[in-house]
C-alpha cells in the first residue's frame, strides 16, 4: 500500500486509476532485413553472363565502329594475337622471366626482412637506432630508386630481383617487428626464471610467438614482388610480361598488350592462389 | 651451521627511480623459510609481493640486502627457484607436454629424457588425456595445472607461486587448493605462496606472512598450527578463525593507517 502511495504522488495522479491502455501511436512495422542467397550456380552463371556480354558488346561496337579498334582492339584480333604469342612469339620466355625475378625477389624480401624484424629484438638501443632509417624507406617511394637499380644490377634478371625485394623487404620487416612487440613481457620473465640463456629465449620463444605475424605478409609481398618486377622490366629489360606491355604498346600493338595484360593477370592469380594456400597450411601448423 | 634456513631473504630492500623522486618499494625486510615449509603471503596491492618473488627468483637486482638458498649467496642468479606468475604462460604452439618440459628443456635435458620423466607426472595429477593437447583447449584450471607442473618439472627445490589460482572460480580453486596440497605432499618442496585471498592463504600454510604497504614490509609472521592432512571443515575450526581474524584485523589496521593519512 505504501508503495502504491508514493507511486501515486510521484506520478501526481492521486488515487486515479492508471490508464489500461498505452494511447496508440503508430510506430511504423519493420521487419529484420533479409539478405536472400542465391544458389552458387546462379552465381556463376551470372559471372560469366558479364564476361560474355562484355566482350560481346566490345566485338560488336569494334565491327560496327562505334568502338575505335585502333586504340582498344577487339575480342577477335586479341584471340589471334593470343594464339600467336604462344605459338609464334615469345610467351614461355617472357612467363619464366617474370616469374622467375617475382619468386626469388618475393624469397629474399620476405626472408631477409623477417630476420631484420626479428634482430629487433636483440637490442632496444640497435632497434631504436635502426628504426628510422627503416622508416624512411618504407616511407620512400622504392619505384623512384628504378632507375638507379637498373644502372647497378644491369639489364638481367638480377635488377629486377632487386626491386621486387626493395619493394617487399620492407612490409615484412615491420610486421615481423611488430609480432615482436607484441610479445609479452611475462613470457621472457618466465624463460629467465627457468636460467633460459639470450640465445634460447629467442629461438623458444620468439620466434615461434612472431612466426603468425611472418606468415600473414607473404600473400600481400607476393602482388608487392610481381610489382616491382613488372615496373623493373618496364624501365629496362630484354624480357618478360612488363616488356612485352610496353613494347605492344610503343609499337601500338593494342592487341598485343591486352595479350600480355591478360596472362600477366593469370600469372598473378595463380602466384596468389598458391601462396594464399601455403599461407593457410602455415597458419595451421603454427597456430592452435 | 645446523639451523641454515632453506631460503633467506636478508635485508632486502627496493627502491624504484620515478620522474618523482625515489620510489621506496621495499622496505628492508628479513625472512627465513626453512626446509620444506609452505608460507603464504599475503598483503594488499603494492606492498611488494610480485617484487619479492622478482628478486628471489633473480629478475630484479634488489636496491640492497641478499637472498641465500642453502646459505649460500644467491642475488641476482637465474634458474635457482621455480617461479609461477600470475598467468600460465602457456606456449599455444606446444602441446601440454612439451610445455610443462620446458624447464628440463631450457637446463639442456635430451627432449626425450624430459618427455619420459614428465608423462607420468602428468598422468598422476590429473592431466590424463590432455598430454597431446594445446593449451587452447584446455579449462582455467588445467591450465594452471599444467603450468604448476612445469614449474615442479624444474625440479628446483623452492618453488614461488604468485596468486596461482587468482582468476579461478570458487569451486576450481577449492579443488586446485587440495590439488595442490598434495602435491606439496608429494614433493616436500619449499613454496612461498602469494595471495589475496586469506582463507586461501591460512588454509594452505604452516605460516602467514602479512605484509603492509609503502614501502611494502611485514607486519607479522603468523604460525598456523593446525594439523595436517587438513579437511575443508578446518576452516570452521576456532584456532583457524582466531588465525583468520588476525590476519583480516592486520590488514585492515594497515588499510586504516593509509586511510588517515591520506
């Protein structure tokens, strides 16, 4: 009773009865949104809807004239030029050359930045000292070095090599150190306690602790080494895909360069799908 | 010299440089714990427990003062104690097994060898069937478990154990407390236990230390001599509940003085 009193005075409706019903506002009737899911081969089929249209709008607009062939070529002609870069031209040599400065440059960026990150850890007096330097060169645009890499390494493979590590050194040692930072204090307290030496530490416990952080850049370094090997190549080079691009298009071969656009563009998909899987299988194993 | 205590904490004292001035952490304090003695310690926030185990365990150079084990100097030397931390510290990329080896493994044990000792240990307290697992599947309590044997593992003679069953709840950590019991029973090792917790604290003891804060010192050593194997039930004892109130009236006296002060 007392409780219904002092509810009563609050509301300051003395013994009135409370309304039995809340007035009707209409508040508008929503229900929960639904994303509907289509079935994976309508999904497909639509893809490959949008291929074909495309292309057979691009064709059709080429033989009509409403599209300029001269500066985009057409379906038909790249098929053509397609056939005859692998048969005729130099397709295997220029895959093989890129390929080859992608992987090695992607090998030696990744590896020798991981361990630049990694030696971090050794000292915070060489940490702080070094890490500047790495910041401008991270910072720096590395394709403005090109040139300068192209008149020391030469025109082979080794200056490409070269720029695809400049360009994916960088992303891996900042990563790597910064699985090295994250790690925690209480871990290396609790190696010491056991006498562990600098050495084991190291090797038992940062390594394995930093080694997520190495693994979760190598499918961005992969696209990064392609990159800097392509633009090597651009500048100067007496093979590969990057080569074949700019010589189509200097001589304005426009087919010729959708051709080499085009199997640059599955190298590509199948460096990164195959790195992406190792990838995984490295996450897998080390993670738990 | 027949009375050489297992481990002597002489005189020692810490003193933090801070933007401030110098931090006192560590009022000099004395402490002897003899041969296979299990000491609780237990003291607000800040009164210097984790720093004690620090200095002990050789991770922090004390501001002055030694610590002995055997009577022999033992300042600032690594791997001379078993140290659990707050956390298990657990490696995620190692299985329960190779976690708890990783003292042996550290002190040069053939990995084998240290497997071979380690497996039975693991099967008698309480791990069966979690030997092959990471750490990531593993319960609160198993972790602690498992973490608790691999300071054990270390085979060191004293063992320090900061708030090991902190973060558990109620009911694990009575199971833990027993677990522990008879672990101590098992291995006669010495152990200097921290807690916050002082039923914890005078139910696991032969001695509570309590601690007051700034600088952190001991207020009083208390003896708890109730006899062992002790039943849950000890604790509605009344020589358990003088020992309790005793320790509960230290701390709050030192929480009071702080109070006034501040």
């Amino acid at each position: 009773m007392a409780l219904q009193d002092t509810v009563g005075r609050l509301s300051g409706t003395e013994a009135a009865p409370p309304p039995a019903t809340i007035p009707a506002v209409a508040k508008p009737v929503r229900r929960l949104p639904v994303n509907k899911d289509w079935p994976a081969w309508a999904i497909v089929a639509t893809q490959i809807g949008i291929l074909v249209a495309v292309i057979g709008l691009w064709e059709l607009g080429a033989q009509t004239g409403t599209i300029d062939a001269f500066f985009w070529s057409q379906p038909s002609a790249i098929a053509r030029t397609l056939v005859i870069f692998f048969t005729a031209g130099d397709a295997w040599t220029d895959i093989a050359f890129t390929f080859q400065s992608t992987i090695y440059g992607f090998m030696l960026g990744t590896t020798a930045g991981s361990l630049l990150g990694l030696s971090f850890w050794w000292s915070r007096n060489y940490a702080a000292i070094v890490q500047p330097y790495v910041i401008c060169f991270e910072s720096l645009p590395k394709l403005a070095l090109a040139p300068l890499v192209i008149l020391v390494f030469g025109l082979g493979l080794a200056s490409k090599i070269a720029i695809a590590t400049a360009l994916t050194l960088v992303v891996s040692t900042l990563t790597t150190y910064a699985g090295v930072k994250a790690l925690d204090p209480d871990g290396e307290k609790l190696f010491y306690s056991l006498g562990a030496s600098r050495w084991q530490v190291f090797r038992k416990l940062v390594v394995p602790f930093s080694l997520p952080w190495i693994i979760s850049v190598l499918r961005v370094n992969i696209g990064l080494a392609l990159t800097g090997a392509i633009v090597g190549e651009f500048i100067a080079s007496q093979h590969g895909l990057g080569r074949a691009i700019l010589y189509a298009g200097q001589t304005y071969d426009i087919a010729l360069v959708w051709v080499a656009v085009l199997v640059l563009s599955m190298l590509a998909v199948i460096m990164y799908v195959s790195v992406s899987w190792v990838e995984r299988l490295l996450q897998k194993g080390v993670t738990h | 010299m027949a009375s050489c205590p297992k481990l002597r904490i002489d005189e020692v004292s810490m003193a933090f440089k801070t933007p401030a001035g110098l931090y006192s952490a560590l009022a000099p304090i004395t402490l002897d714990i003899p041969e296979g003695r299990f000491v609780s310690l237990i003291g607000p926030s800040g009164c210097g427990k984790s720093t004690i185990f620090n200095i002990v365990a050789g991770l922090l150079e004390p501001t002055s003062g030694r610590v002995l084990i055997d009577g022999i100097e033992a300042t600032g030397t690594i791997g001379r104690v078993g140290y659990m931390l707050q956390k298990d510290l657990l490696l995620p990329w190692r299985t329960v097994l190779d976690n708890t080896v990783l003292g042996m493994e550290i002190q040069g044990v053939p990995m084998h060898e240290a497997r071979g000792r380690a497996l039975p240990l693991l099967r008698r307290y309480g791990l069966t069937g979690f030997e092959y697992l990471y750490p990531s599947a593993l319960s609160g309590g198993m972790r602690q478990r498992a973490a608790l044997l691999r300071t054990l593992l270390f085979d060191t003679d004293i063992i320090l154990l900061d708030e090991p069953f902190g973060a558990l709840d109620a009911q694990t950590k009575l199971h833990m407390q027993e677990w522990l019991l008879r672990l101590w029973s098992d291995f006669r090792k010495t152990v200097v236990f921290v807690t916050h917790d002082v039923e914890e604290a005078v139910f696991l003891a032969d001695e509570v230390v309590v601690m007051g804060t700034r600088p952190g010192h001991i207020l009083e050593a208390i003896e708890v001599p109730v006899a062992r194997p002790r039943l849950r039930t000890v604790a509605l004892s009344p020589e358990f509940i003088t020992i309790k109130q005793r320790c509960l009236e230290l701390l709050n006296v030192n929480a009071a003085a702080l109070g006034e002060a501040a």
